[in-house]
C-alpha cells in the first residue's frame, strides 16, 4: 500500500495523545509520514491539511481510540473510501481492534500490502416530515428511536416496502447493520451477525409484548419506523453519538446504502471470529468437560 498515512486521534483521552506522539516520532525515524487534519494537528503541535485536501491525498488512516472513535472516523471518511485500521486504548475495541504493544509492526505490514480489506455495511435513515426530506444520516452500527427521559411507552408502527408488519409498545427500536449487531443491538437481545452477511437487524427495547422478537431482514428491505400518539421528546440516534429530534407521524425510512461502504484493514493474524472470542468471551463457558 501506499505511504500517505492519515492519523485520527480521540483528542480527549491521553492514553490516544501519547500514543499519538509515539507514532509521530517513531514515523520520523522510520521515513513514514504521518498526515493530520486541523483539529488533530492542533492539540499534537504538528503540520496539519485542511479536510478536502486531507481526504485527497491520504491513503489509509489509522485510528487511535476507542470504537465511538472509529465510527467518528468512519462517518468522516465515508465519501473518500479511505481504509482505516484502530489502534484500541479504549475499553472493547471491536472495530479499533488493534494492540498498543504492536502498534508499528501493525502500520509496517500493512505499508508492505500483508492485509485484507473488508467493507463493512452502512445504513441510511431518511426522516420524512410530511412530504418534506428532513434528515439524511449514515450509520456504521445503527440507527435507534427512543423516548426520551421519561418512563413512558412510545408507539412505534414498523412497515417493511410500505406494507405494514407490526405496532410495537416499546421503550424504543434499533435498526442495526452486522457491524452493529455486536454493539447496543446485542444488549437488546438481538443476534450476533458476521459483518459478510448482507442484512439489517431490528431490535426492539424492552418490548411491552411477549410476541416482540429481534428480527433479521434482506440486504434490500426498506424498513419504515412511523410513531404514534402524541409523544414529543423523541430522537433518533446516529451511532449513539448524534441525535435528531423526531415528532409524531415523522416517518424513519431506514435501508443499507447503495453507494457508501466503510473499509476496514485486517492483519492475517486476527479475524472476525478471534474478536468474537477475545472480546466478548464466545465460547468461553464455566463448565469444564473434563471435571464432569
């Protein structure tokens, strides 16, 4: 791969702004180049790039943070088709996968080409206010309408291609890709899907039912969140990060963009399935077959 070498950083922790700096000097004895946007270059004291000309002329970017950094980086990214790779100092590091300790070696083998690309999915929401497009918005784990601070139950129709599928009493409902099926989906009850699965996945929150199930839909469904009554502190979320306010009979049409992707680099050494198991502790039960 080329050596034009973006670096976006969670300017807000110091764990990333060390790491950061390590990096930076590390890359001035190596010959590698680091290329920073304003707001990174700024708080590290370094050359910086205006945004367009940033995304012009980077060819992979690493990522030091956490996962909310990665999908920050994602979203900026999008329209560039720039590979990032995240170097966690978080907490999970699901997607900022990458290890503190092999930081280097993680940047050389990818300038020598010993990686993968992997794109991952992004959805796209369209809030309709009548005959009026009010929002469009991007999302690399999901998309979630929720109530807001107080307990009370919202109304929420659920249509897939206009036809109607359910009216669910809920504290709210999360549309996610397989990306984000890993992140506030899973604590929903939803399924873990592998991010090469085409699909989107509907999760409802604390469903006032006993019929109301995570449901999985096809790589070209429309899903359409309408809600009813007359509550008025709604939002729907972006990523957990960006918030939209939603009035009664707004109508949510979410489906997978057509044109947007997110790419992702994978090191050989480490997959989807080793995430699984490092992370989230899959398949890492208590019970020992052999003391049985």
């Amino acid at each position: 791969m080329k050596g034009n070498v973006g670096l976006l950083v969670n300017t807000q922790k110091p764990k990333a702004l060390e790491m950061a700096h390590r990096l930076l000097k590390w890359g001035k004895k190596e010959g590698i180049s680091f290329f920073l946007p304003p707001h990174e270059a700024s708080v590290l004291g370094v050359a910086g790039y205006s945004d367009e000309k940033w995304h012009s002329i980077i060819d992979f970017t690493i990522v030091i943070g956490g996962d909310g950094t990665f999908l920050r980086a994602g979203r900026y990214v999008l329209d560039s088709s720039i590979p990032l790779y995240g170097i966690n100092v978080g907490h999970l590091g699901f997607l900022a996968s990458g290890n503190q300790d092999r930081a280097e070696r993680d940047i050389m083998m990818i300038l020598e080409g010993k990686h993968r690309i992997e794109e991952r999915l992004v959805l796209k929401g369209i809030v309709w206010r009548g005959k009026t497009q009010k929002h469009t918005v991007f999302a690399i784990n999901d998309l979630v309408l929720t109530k807001g601070a107080f307990a009370r139950v919202i109304h929420v129709e659920v249509r897939v291609e206009d036809k109607f599928f359910a009216q669910l009493p809920t504290d709210g409902i999360i549309v996610a890709t397989p990306t984000g099926s890993t992140a506030y989906s899973l604590s929903a009850g939803g399924p873990i899907v592998p991010p090469h699965v085409p699909c989107l996945v509907l999760s409802p929150i604390c469903a006032h039912t006993l019929y109301s199930r995570p449901v999985i839909f096809g790589k070209d469904d429309r899903i359409s969140l309408i809600p009813k009554g007359n509550h008025r502190d709604l939002v729907l979320t972006q990523d957990g990060q960006l918030g939209y306010e939603i009035l009664p009979s707004d109508r949510i049409d979410i489906s997978l963009s057509r044109d947007k992707t997110v790419k992702l680099i994978m090191l050989p050494d480490r997959d989807y399935y080793d995430l699984l198991q490092e992370k989230l502790n899959w398949g890492h039960g208590i019970v020992n077959p052999d003391r049985e």
